[in-house]
C-alpha cells in the first residue's frame, strides 16, 4: 500500500520549509559566491525532487487509483530511496559548514 497523498504533500510541506529558510540564510551569511551557488543548486534539486514526489503521489492517488505497487513501481521506489541516500552526503556537508565539498553532491 502507499503513503497517502497527505503525507507525501506533509513531506512537501516540511521540505518546501526547510529550502526557504535555507535560501534566507545564504541571504544573512558571508559565504563566497561559489559556496552559495553550489549549496542553491542543492537546495533546489531538494525541491525539486520533493515537487515530482508530490505530483506522482497524486496521479497515483486522482488519477489512476493505485492502491498496490507492481514490480515496476517497487523499482521506481527503490530508485527514489537510493536517491535520498545519494543526497544525503550533500546535506550533513552543508548543515556542517564543509561547503568547499559540496560540489561533488550537487552536480548533475
């Protein structure tokens, strides 16, 4: 069964949250231009990722009715799951501040 799209738009919510208060961040800090480029690029993939998890959960919900995954489908989560985990690194390096290495997990 999958999450509700209540949940996944909660998710949504709390990331949409957490991108803008990092963007005004980078509006009060002293961080080198590249340093801010590199971690906006992060941020906005986060939204990003987090808008097509939106947007999905909700053609699976309106549209289409899903209530159980197929083989495919479990791929496709297990995709999006090795993403965040891909993400992860990018982010411990920016809430600790290591911004010069945050290039290699903020590139396409």
């Amino acid at each position: 069964m999958f999450p509700s799209n209540f949940t996944v738009k909660d998710h949504k919510i709390k990331g949409g949250s957490f991108v803008h208060t990092v963007i005004q961040d980078f509006n009060i800090a002293f961080i080198m231009p590249n340093e801010r480029e590199d971690m906006l690029v992060l941020s906005v993939g986060m939204d990003n990722m987090l808008d097509g998890m939106q947007h999905t959960a909700a053609l699976f919900d309106i549209i289409y009715s899903v209530v159980n995954g197929n083989k495919y489908m479990l791929e496709f989560v297990e995709a999006i799951r090795l993403s965040t985990i891909e993400i992860e690194p990018g982010v411990k390096l920016m809430v600790s501040k290591k911004l010069p290495h945050i290039r290699q997990n903020a590139t396409w």
